[in-house]
C-alpha cells in the first residue's frame, strides 16, 4: 500500500467556542493538517499556543482561496 496522506482540514472562525473545541480534539491527531481562519490571527495563536499546539497555520479569510482541502 501507498503512504497514508495527511488530511486537510480548514476551520472558519477559529477564534469561535465550537471551532476551539474543534482544534483542541485534534491535537492529538497526527493525521490531520489544520488550516485555522479567522480574522485574527493573534488570538489564535495565543490559543494555540496556551493549549501548546504548534503545527496548525493560522492566516485570515483572504487566504482561504490559495490552498486546497478536505
């Protein structure tokens, strides 16, 4: 079999009580790759970084066209 691919996972209004939820049930989860929006990307990283979760990108909406997800 082929190697397993990481699933991308965007999540809009990262900084919302559900999509912090989210992303604190996915620390975990090594499988996934978190693609965090919002529009601050200070207090997601502060969240981030509060719950020491260093591997989602956090960038705002603007960006939201550039990648490619699940």
């Amino acid at each position: 079999m082929g190697a397993t691919r990481e699933n991308d996972i965007a999540i809009l209004g990262a900084t919302g009580h559900i999509a912090k939820a989210l992303i604190y049930g996915f620390r975990e989860r090594s499988d996934y790759e978190l693609h965090l929006f919002s529009r601050s990307s200070e207090r997601v990283e502060r969240f981030l970084e509060g719950i020491q979760y260093k591997t989602p990108k956090s960038m705002g909406y603007e960006d939201f066209y550039r990648g490619k997800y699940d």
